[in-house]
C-alpha cells in the first residue's frame, strides 16, 4: 500500500467507522456465537500472496462482527464505560503515524513532556493536592499506566522496595525474605479483584478489610484497629495513599489504553525499578528537568497516549468533560427511579455515579434466570456481582450515546422478561 492508497482508503475507513458508530445500536449487543466460531471462518495458514482490501474488509462483516460485543453500544450496561471519542480516534490515528517507542525523553522528548504536561492537567482539573504534580519543581508527578492493574501493581512493588529498605536501614541483619514475610497491605473486601491480584504478583499478605452493609465502604475506625493489631503482632504495614489512580479511557473520552496514576514522591517509583544500561542512557538525564518514564512501569517501550489526552481536554475543554459525567450521571438516577417505582424490584446500593445495583425481590436463583434470559435475548448487556451474599444486577450506564430513550427501552425489555420469568414460576 503507497500513500495514494493509503489516502484513498483511510478516507473509506473513516467512514466506516462513523456509519459503525452511528448505527452500532442497530447491531445486537452480545454476540450469538459458540466459542471456537472463528476459526472455521479463515484459513488455517496465512496467505503466500497478498489480499486485496476489498477482501479483508469483506471479512470484518463475516469473520469479526458476529464475534464482537459492542462495548459502543447504548445498550451495553456490563462492566464500566469503554471511553471513546472522534478527537480520541484521530489522536490514536497521529500516534500510530508518529510510531516513536518513548522509553526515555531521548527517545521522544515530546511524548514524554506532554505526558507530564496533561497529567498535570487532569490532576489540577481533580483537585488533586499539589503534592502530586510535578509542575516544573515538584516531588511529584503522572503518568500514564495501561491499565489501573498496572497501576496498583506498580504502586504495591514500590511500596514494597521503600519498606524493606526503611526496615533495612533500622537493622541492617535482616534479609529481604525476613522482612517480606511480615509485610501486610490493606483493601476494601469490595475492591476490585486486580488489588488481591497485585498482592499476589508482589508476594505480600492482602488483608481486605470488611465494609458496612449501607455503603460498601471501608471506615477509617475500623482500618485503624486492623493495622493497629496487625502492629502489635510484629506484621509490617506498607500500603498507603501515597498514589492516586483515575481511568480517563472509562468517563473522560480518552480511548483505551489510558490510566493515569500520580504519585507524591517520583522517586519511590523510580528508585524502586531503576535499571541503566548503555544503550537506554542519554546525555540530558542527569540534569534533573527531564523524566524517563521506563522507569514508572512494568514495560520498556511506550505509545505516544498523551495526545489522545490533548486532543479530548482541548476538544471538549473542561465543561464539556464535566457535562459528560452529569448527563451520564442523570441517567443512571433516572434508571434508578424506573425500578424504585416496580415494587418487584430492590436497589442494593446507594446510586452515587453512573452505576445502579438492582435486583428482583427474591432468590439468588430467580436474578440469576433472570440474568440468563436477559444475556440470551442479546438486546441488552448486563453483569452481575455478588454484595452481602446477594446475587446483583448491575446496570452502567457506558455508552457516550445513551440517551434517556435507551434507558427506558432497556427497562421496558427487562420487565417484559421479567414477567415471562415470574409467569414461568409460577407454572
């Protein structure tokens, strides 16, 4: 493919994606295929010669949409929001174009100071106490992580690294095994699964710590007693507030991959994972003004993620960020008042953000066929979680085109599945 093609047919591709994006409604929201359905459709073996365009894109009808569930959708409500955006899109196009590795500031200076740059953005548009900018002298700073399991991950191994040498400076005859065995990091028992998962990667104890039965959190009393204890016991607590995680790739517009995780003392992060060859040096990095950010993750190299940041902040500024979340935010309420009105219904959780936990008055088996008719008939997209023993529908508002249409359309196809159910149990 030469320019002129490429020209030709990233136009036809733009527009494949707009028609993809405007009419994905259209398309049932969760797959009807049976797993392994993929690999009858191509062959086994690459192909010796090249295939036209027109082929693969054939193909993407045939062979992927059937597989694909649209995230995109206004009937999607599992999990979280997949943030996504036109300017987002057109800045992922830039970055792919651009193709720079930025491991280091050598190796792109632009990509990594804008990445200092937007972090400080977004943690001025939080609030974020100024302890976690980096600005142009701070202790702090951002950065851009895959994934919030990244992130923690990231964050837990660092804490670690600064309380084995904390305790190593105290008493020099302890060896690392010693002090690992006795390190114990605290989580809500609501918190997601990926901070039990980084305390496994990390080999340290996870204790999650209970939540009340109204709120699902975690009281700041009760935290206190545990490590308190865990004290007395001669265990070692690391794991503290010294970083702070967002997702813009869930409700700020910014497309995956984006996690943006701060911390008020860069160099816990960066002492904890340093490693300098060579070939990774550069003249500029011991001066002090420039950041590598190799130094802040699990991988080497890294995309140019920041300008997706930078075309959505700019594009949409902050009120229209803001407008987002409310609008998103209304319709999660309005979701609520439908079933509050349903005396079949139940809201489990206080409804704070984008997020209801609902479920039918009754057993864990009746929402759980109740889930399974609702996943069968592929108009909706739900999932569920399990709060106080209990089996939970969540219903998440993820689309940025959901509209108050589509949230009363779910809501009159859940009841009418509702019915059928009840009617079913009845017989």
């Amino acid at each position: 493919m030469n320019a002129g093609e490429f020209r030709r047919r990233g136009k036809e591709m733009v527009d494949f994606v707009a028609d993809y994006l405007e009419n994905v409604e259209q398309r049932p929201v969760y797959p009807d295929v049976e797993p392994g359905y993929l690999r009858s459709l191509i062959p086994t073996e690459a192909p010796l010669e090249p295939e036209t365009y027109e082929e693969i894109m054939k193909d993407v009808e045939r062979v992927i949409m059937p597989g694909i569930t649209h995230w995109h959708s206004p009937y999607f409500y599992a999990y979280f929001p997949a943030a996504s955006s036109y300017p987002a899109m057109l800045a992922d196009m830039l970055c792919g174009a651009i193709g720079c590795i930025g491991f280091s500031w050598a190796s792109s200076p632009a990509c990594t100071e804008l990445e200092t740059v937007m972090l400080d953005w977004l943690g001025k548009m939080l609030q974020l106490p100024e302890s976690f900018l980096a600005g142009t002298c701070g202790h702090g700073g951002g950065v851009i992580q895959g994934t919030a399991s990244e992130a923690t991950l990231m964050s837990l191994l660092a804490a670690r690294c600064k309380a084995v040498r904390r305790v190593q400076s105290m008493d020099p005859e302890k060896s690392e095994p010693e002090i690992l065995i006795k390190l114990v990091a605290y989580t809500s028992e609501q918190s997601h699964s990926s901070v039990e998962r980084a305390g496994l990667i990390g080999g340290v104890t996870m204790k999650k710590i209970p939540t009340d039965s109204r709120t699902y959190a975690v009281t700041g009393e009760l935290l206190k007693k545990i490590v308190e204890k865990d004290k007395e016991a001669g265990l070692i607590p690391f794991y503290f507030a010294d970083s702070f995680n967002l997702n813009p790739h869930k409700w700020l517009l910014v497309n995956f991959d984006c996690s943006a995780m701060w911390v008020k003392k860069r160099q816990d992060m960066i002492g904890a994972f340093k490693v300098e060859p060579l070939y990774l040096r550069h003249e500029n990095q011991e001066s002090g003004l420039v950041t590598d950010y190799r130094h802040w993750q699990i991988p080497l190299g890294r995309r140019f993620r920041s300008l997706k940041m930078w075309f959505v902040f700019r594009m949409y500024g902050l009120h229209g960020l803001q407008a987002h979340i409310r609008k998103q935010v209304c319709l999660a309420k309005e979701f609520e008042s439908l079933v509050r009105a349903d005396q079949r219904f139940e809201i489990c959780a206080d409804v704070i953000m984008g997020l209801v936990c609902f479920r039918l008055k009754g057993s864990n088996e009746l929402n759980q066929n109740l889930l399974k008719r609702i996943t069968k008939n592929r108009e909706i997209h739900l999932v569920p979680c399990y709060l106080s023993g209990r089996f939970v529908l969540r219903f998440a508002i993820c689309s940025r085109t959901t509209e108050s249409r589509h949230i009363r359309e779910a809501w009159r196809h859940m009841t009418q599945l509702t019915f059928e159910l009840l009617q079913d149990s009845v017989q």
